[in-house]
C-alpha cells in the first residue's frame, strides 16, 4: 500500500512541476497591489452630471467606443478644471509651440515607425523572463523593483559623475559626504 502512496505522491510532484514550467501567453504581473480597506476605491468613483431624458429615444446616437458621452461629454477638460489647470490647451493639435525645440532634438536621428510596438514586444519578453520565482508569483509577491533594478539609474552615482566632469547642479541637494559638512542644526 505505501508503494501505491509513493508513487501518486511522486506523480503528483512531477505533475505540478511540470505545470508550472508550462510558457503562458498571459502578460506577466510583476506589481501586485491591493487594498486593505473593505470601503470602496475612492479613485474609482468618478462624478458625473445628472442624468436627464431625452425627449426623443430615436434620436439618440449610436454609442461608439471611445467617443463622446452625453453625460460627461469632455471629462479630461472637467478633470483639468477641477484641479485649477487650463483645459483649453487640450485642444491644441500637434506638438506646443514651447515644446517643438525639444521634439526636433530627440528626432535628430530619425524615428522607427513601429518604435512602440517594438518597446512593447521586448518589455513583454523581458517581464516574462523575469516574473519571479514560483513562491513569489503564487504569494502575490511584488517583483517589479527587483525585475527592473539593472535598467534603474544610480541617481547617486549619475549626480557625482556630473559634479567631477564640472557641471553646476544647483537644483540637485549636496552629496552624502558634503551633508555631512554641514553644521547640525540643533
């Protein structure tokens, strides 16, 4: 009898391993966020202007994806609004007028068409190759930070490079060292 138990336990074993070396066309999910509160996302919850009837049902629109609502017909201006911006400058087609300096530098070299198809292509590559370990994807563990630590800038390091070579920083705070120079404050 504990033969017959050996071998489901090791079938069952050999089984799960090889369900979990199985390649998912699933976009892998390095961040795993969650609330804690039982209350309700109070960025989900979007105001919108009352609902009245029309006084034709036949002549409503057609709906369309990604098109107007009669409801909430401009909600980014609404948004821009509400936070003291200027929601006419979302009707600005093309590049602003203060901005085409700094368009036409980064496409001194040209452009690739499909530049963000491609970007996309190889994150999605990259994401999969590191999504963590099988406890971390099964504990919904975050492993975003840790997938992405090669590509982060040493912000450190970036700002001392900038220093030796005689740049002025003015914007950025003293190095490590030099804070530690200066008198405490009591």
């Amino acid at each position: 009898m504990r033969s017959v138990t050996d071998k489901l336990g090791i079938a069952l074993v050999l089984a799960l391993a090889l369900a979990g070396c199985g390649r998912s066309d699933k976009a892998p999910q390095l961040m795993h966020l969650r609330s804690d509160s039982p209350g309700p996302d109070e960025f989900g919850i979007l105001p919108t202007k009352p609902l009245e009837m029309p006084e034709d049902l036949a002549a409503l629109p057609a709906p369309t994806p990604g098109g107007s609502n009669l409801t909430d017909p401009t909600p980014e201006a609404d948004a821009i609004a509400a936070l003291g911006g200027n929601a006419d400058r979302l009707r600005t087609a093309g590049v602003p007028a203060g901005d085409g300096a700094l368009v036409a530098r980064a496409g001194r070299f040209g452009a690739e068409a499909g530049i963000r198809t491609t970007l996309a292509d190889e994150d999605l590559e990259y994401r999969r190759k590191n999504d963590g370990k099988f406890l971390e994807k099964l504990f919904g563990v975050n492993t975003y930070l840790r997938a992405y630590a090669p590509m982060s800038l040493d912000q450190e390091a970036e700002i001392e490079r900038w220093r030796r070579a005689g740049l002025r920083t003015p914007a950025a705070p003293p190095s490590g060292a030099a804070q530690d120079l200066l008198p405490k404050s009591e």
